[in-house]
C-alpha cells in the first residue's frame, strides 16, 4: 500500500495521535507501530498503549488516506494487554 498515510486519534480530539508513524500525543505512552506482510500488498498498523489507565478508555479512530482514488476496506483490531481493573 504505496502512497498511503496512517492517523490514529480519539473520537472526541480533533487533533492526531499520531501520523505515519510520526507521535503527536503528548503521552508518552502513546506509540504505533507498522509491518508489511512481504511479497503482498498488505499493511498492519497498530497503535500501543503502554500502562492502560481509565482515562484511555474510548473510541479510537484510525483514517487511512490513499493518494490513489481506489475505495478499499481495512480491518481494525484493537487489543488491551496487562490492564488491572
């Protein structure tokens, strides 16, 4: 997926967590990370965070921007490691 841009920010917040893999949070236990499957046309994008707390809880929304015009869908999986509640 060549010429194409990932943002990840939270459903109330106007502004990005993060672009690409650039960190615009200022939590330092924001982070994203990428991976292409090789030989295939296939981009995972996740977005980590550290030390989950309360106050993380909400939407998420991950907006993928595509110089090309073709409609493509993506599966978004969110996944919760070592919380304590």
């Amino acid at each position: 997926m060549a010429n194409m841009q990932v943002t990840w920010r939270r459903h109330h917040e106007s502004f990005p967590l993060t672009v690409g893999l650039d960190i615009f949070a200022s939590d330092a236990s924001i982070a994203v990370e990428s991976s292409t499957e090789r030989g295939n046309d296939v981009s995972e994008w996740r977005l980590i965070i550290d030390s989950v707390r309360h106050q993380d809880a909400g939407v998420y929304h991950c907006q993928v921007t595509a110089k090309q015009s073709r409609r493509r869908s993506f599966d978004v999986r969110l996944r919760v490691k070592g919380i304590t509640v």
